[in-house]
C-alpha cells in the first residue's frame, strides 16, 4: 500500500469510528422509545483488487481500510414468532376472563343479600317466598294469599333485572367486538401502507429501520386480537433491485391471507347472532382488487382464535343449551359458556318455578289458574323466561289464589296442597335446556330452584377460576419470551457504553494515525536535502 493509499486507510477508519459513534448515540437516546430496536453498525474490510498471483512474496499485501456495510437491526425472528403466538393467548384468555368477571357483577349472589342473611337477592327471595308459604300452613289462614304474592312479584322483579342486565351486557360486547374489528382494519391498513414505505425505502437503499419498528410494533398489537403467521420474502421489482414483501396469514382454519405486500383485506361482522366474520377481497390502497375473482370469504366458527375469537364466543356460545347445528359447526359449543348460556340458565330456572308453581295451582276448584304468566296483562305461561315472568293478572286482581287444597271433597282447614308448594322448594326437579331452547341436545340438571341458582354461580366460579389460572400461565410464558427478546432487541446501557469506548478509541487512534502519516510525508519532503 502506497503512503497515499494509507490516508485513504485512516479516511475510511475515522469514518468508521464516526458512524459507530452515531449508530451507539442513537441507540442511547431511543433506549425508552416504544418499540425501538437495538441498531448495529456492519463493517467489512476493504481489499480494491486480487493480488497478482505473480507478485513476489515479500509484497505482502494489506486490506486498505474499513467500509461500512450497513446499519441492520438486532433481531431474532424466532422469538418474534413465539412472543407473537404467546400474546394470542394471552389476548384470548384476557378476553374471556374480563367477559366473564362482568358476568359475575350481575350473577354473584355473594354479599347481595340483607345483613341477617347474606343469602343473595334472589335466594333470599326464594327462601322468603318459602317462609310465608310454610306460615300459611300453620295459621291455615287465606291472609298469607297477598303476603305470598308480594314476595313473588319481587322474586318475578329481580329475575326481570337480571335478565336485563344481562341483556345490556350482551350490548356492551357487541359494541366492544364492533371497536376490535375497526381496531384490526385499522392495523391492517397501516401495516400495509408501511409495506409500501419500506419498499421504496429499499429502492432508494435506504433500510427504513424506523419504520420496521413501528410496523413491528403494529404486529405485536395484532396477535393479541387473531392468532397470525408472518413471513418476509425476497421479490424482484426490475434491474436487479430486490426489496422485501411481508405476508401475513391467519395461523387458523385456512390461513387466509390478511396482508400480501402493497395488498390487505378488512374484516366485516355479520348482522345476525352469528357474530360470523368475512374478509374482503384483498385490495390496494386505490381499492383495487389483487386478484378480479376474489369475492372475499367468510370465516367459519372455529378459524379464529385470540381477543376478537374469545369475544364473539363470549356473545354466541350456548353451553349445554346448543343445537346439533353448533355442534357441526364445533364440537366443544356444548362446553363454551357465553352469556347466552347464563342467559338461558336462568330462563330454565324461572320457567320451571313458573310452571311447577302453576301446575300445582291449576286444581280445577274455583280460585285455581295460573300464579304466573308472561305479562301482567294476562295470564297466558307459553314461552316464560326470566326476562318475562311476571305475576299473572288474574293472581293479581285476585281472581286466582294460591290454592290451600285440591280436593273438592276437603273439609275446612284443609292445607294439603300448600304443603305441596312447600315440598315443591325442596323437590329435585329436571332442568332440561330444550324446555327453553327446542333445539338444544346438551344435559340437564337435577336439582332443587336453589340448587339450580347455586350451579349457575358454581359454573361461573369455575370458569373464572379456570380461565384466569390459564391466563396467568400464558402472561408468565409471554413474559419469559418478551424478557428474552428484550435481550436481544432492547437497547442496554453496558453494552452501548462499552461500543462508545471502543469507537472512540478506533476514533482517536485513527486521527493519531493520520498525526503520524502527516509527520512522516513532512520528514519525507521537508527533510529530504
């Protein structure tokens, strides 16, 4: 190497040093920025040309310098893909937990009941409308007639109240499913909009890393709602020129495509209980269809999974009260519980104490008929749900009495059929779904009015219990990946500082080199005589 060659040498080693330096001091500043990956400067020796396989081997041969090859980003595309999947279960578990912790403000009967006994509203009302029942037998009076109706109109109330709240709680996670899939589309658009930033950052050989993170970061934020698969292909747009095209695939069901390069689709609900999603054809940012024959698709009931899967379950899943139809649409709809399932629990319940209570009623004697109808307008008990029992109009009026004897032949005094009423509270009963839903096939319970109430707490207790156990197990695994990627793609002070020192050293020990080549080319020309 010439003595004019070596100035190039040290040019190149302080413009090395350099941009190390600003490689590292970005690094610094960005080190709480959110979503920001750790930058590294890449470095090559420079050698001009081959050595002449003819040259004497005492012309030992040197590289002429350092050239940067590029600033490239620390990351491990595995971890991206485990932390990625890990936040889809995370997403779905967290959904569904929250869903079901609403469900228990309005279920819980827990610390709802007065301060003597802290039964819940409803059971207490339950055990009240008993109690009368039971002092009606021994005073063998009609005076307890008003006090039992009473009891049973605040029964019949609180059933409505619940079943009105629970109906307004469908409505919030309807409007919660309609702000995720807005939330989606809008990923969507923006990642896709970010493909084409990238690409012409590539074109002009510029790596865009900045934008890589915020889409990195759109992509973090879209596997919490739908479980997804990511790929980075190699594509050639002309000249030579190769730049890159990100696809994104759902990793359920038939790995729709959601994002294909400049192309990406949006995500519809349907109108009807279903909650069913559809994609659109997958089109440009013009609108323009990738492909004139694509008329989109619809997603089938299981092809989803994370927050936006766990929601529309939490809106259309039956439990035990689910028809073949779901069952061929999944297997396990007899074990998903949605807030239709409570919904129709507690139909079940307040239609077999509507109708037990009005078949014991129903003597044939005069008085006798329906305590419960569907409005209190009439007296009509076809189709009783929670929502709609309500004392009849006839009890209510007075016309019909709860009915102290069913024998017409009874002598005064006669309580027999009260006792009947009273037994009734005590009696295991047959809640069969397909009483309320025709076409349900799931089980049954066995069991006494309070005992029905009990197990539709204990079913909500032991889904929120279970879920959140899962969802602490997904939170610590996605955790553990985070932390691990952090470690590589996280900004660290240690690290950055010992990259300081060394580049300014490579800085100072180039300029000092540039020192002594300048003090040799004087001694050479000044000093020559």
């Amino acid at each position: 190497m010439s003595t004019f060659g070596s100035f190039t040498t040290v040019r190149l080693g302080i413009y090395s040093a350099q941009k190390g330096l600003d490689v590292t001091g970005n690094n610094i500043t960005n080190i709480n920025t959110p979503g920001y990956t750790r930058q590294r400067l890449n470095q090559v020796s420079l050698i001009v040309s081959a050595s002449d396989r003819y040259s004497s081997s005492y012309n030992a041969r040197v590289g002429q310098g350092a050239v940067i090859a590029g600033i490239t980003q620390l990351r491990d595309p595995g971890l991206d893909i485990s932390y990625r999947k890990a936040m889809a279960d995370v997403g779905s578990a967290n959904t569904k937990l929250n869903g079901l912790n609403s469900l228990a403000t309005i279920l819980d009967e827990v610390g709802k009941g007065d301060l003597e006994q802290d039964d819940g509203v409803i059971l207490s009302q339950l055990n009240d409308m008993r109690d009368l029942i039971s002092q009606a037998i021994t005073s063998g009076s009609d005076v307890y007639n008003g006090l039992i109706r009473s009891s049973a109109e605040a029964l019949t109330t609180k059933l409505n109240s619940y079943a009105t709240k629970l109906s307004e709680l469908k409505e919030t996670y309807e409007g919660q499913l309609d702000q995720q899939v807005t939330k989606i589309n809008n990923i969507l658009n923006n990642i896709r909009n970010l493909n084409i930033s990238i690409r012409e950052s590539d074109i002009r050989g510029d790596p865009g890393l900045e934008l890589r993170d915020e889409r990195n970061q759109l992509l973090d934020e879209l596997s919490e709602y739908v479980k997804v698969d990511v790929s980075y292909d190699m594509v050639d747009v002309g000249v030579g020129t190769m730049v890159e095209k990100l696809t994104i695939t759902l990793a359920t069901g038939d790995k729709n495509t959601l994002v294909d390069g400049d192309y990406n689709t949006q995500l519809s609900l349907s109108d009807d209980s279903s909650y069913a999603v559809s994609l659109s054809p997958l089109t440009d940012h013009n609108g323009d269809k990738q492909d004139p024959n694509d008329n989109g698709t619809t997603l089938g009931d299981t092809d989803l999974y994370g927050s936006l899967q766990s929601m529309r379950e939490l809106l259309t899943e039956e439990g035990e009260f689910a028809s073949d139809a779901d069952l061929a649409l999944d297997a396990n709809a007899t074990v998903k519980r949605g807030i239709p399932y409570y919904q129709k629990a507690l139909d079940s319940l307040a239609y077999e104490f509507a109708t037990e209570m009005n078949k014991l009623n129903n003597t044939g004697l005069p008085g006798g008929g329906n305590l419960f109808s569907t409005s209190s307008k009439g007296d009509d008990a076809t189709g009783i749900t929670a929502s709609n029992i309500s004392v009849s109009q006839s009890w209510s009026n007075g016309s019909v009495t709860i009915q102290a004897t069913n024998d017409p032949n009874a002598s005064s005094g006669d309580t027999s059929n009260w006792a009947k009423f009273l037994a009734l509270f005590d009696k295991d009963l047959d809640f069969i779904p397909s009483d309320v839903q025709a076409d349900a096939v799931g089980d049954g319970f066995s069991g006494t009015f309070e005992e029905m109430l009990l197990n539709i707490q204990s079913v909500l207790a032991q889904d929120q219990m279970s879920t959140d156990a899962v969802l602490n197990n997904y939170m610590i695994t996605a955790d553990d990946i985070y932390v691990n990627r952090e470690g590589v793609s996280g900004v660290d002070l240690n690290d950055e500082a010992t990259s300081l020192m060394t580049y300014q050293k490579a800085y100072t020990a180039a300029c000092r080199l540039m020192t002594v080549l300048e003090e040799a080319l004087d001694s050479l020309i000044n000093g020559t005589v």
